[in-house]
C-alpha cells in the first residue's frame, strides 16, 4: 500500500475568520430570554445573538436620512 503525505495547512491568524470578539452589556432580564430561546432552539446564545444583530442592522432606519 502506498504511503500518502500528510498535509498540514498553516492555520489562520486569529481573528482572520471572518468574526470579530468584543463585549457587550445587556441587561440580565435580555439575556434570560436570550437563554430561553437558546434552550428551545439547541443555538447557542452566540449563534442567536448573531442573527439577532444581522436581522437589526438590515432593516434599521436613521431617522432623518434618505
């Protein structure tokens, strides 16, 4: 049987995926329900609030703006 190469890939630099980390505060009553949809969906509470933030910025309007 032929030997084949095993290929290793550099990995990529943190950060160089596409996401960014950063903080946030949000009110604990906001996060129980994040949690509750968590629990009834199996997302994670990161994955949700991702979808949430995509959903919000497509469809914000700044008043006074055209």
């Amino acid at each position: 049987m032929a030997e084949k190469d095993l290929i290793v890939k550099p990995r990529r630099p943190k950060g160089d995926d596409g996401y960014k980390t950063f903080s946030i505060r949000v009110k604990e009553e906001t996060v129980s329900r994040i949690d509750e949809v968590s629990a009834k969906t199996g997302r994670s509470r990161n994955e949700l609030i991702g979808m949430f933030l995509d959903y919000a910025v497509e469809r914000c309007k700044i008043e006074g703006q055209t």
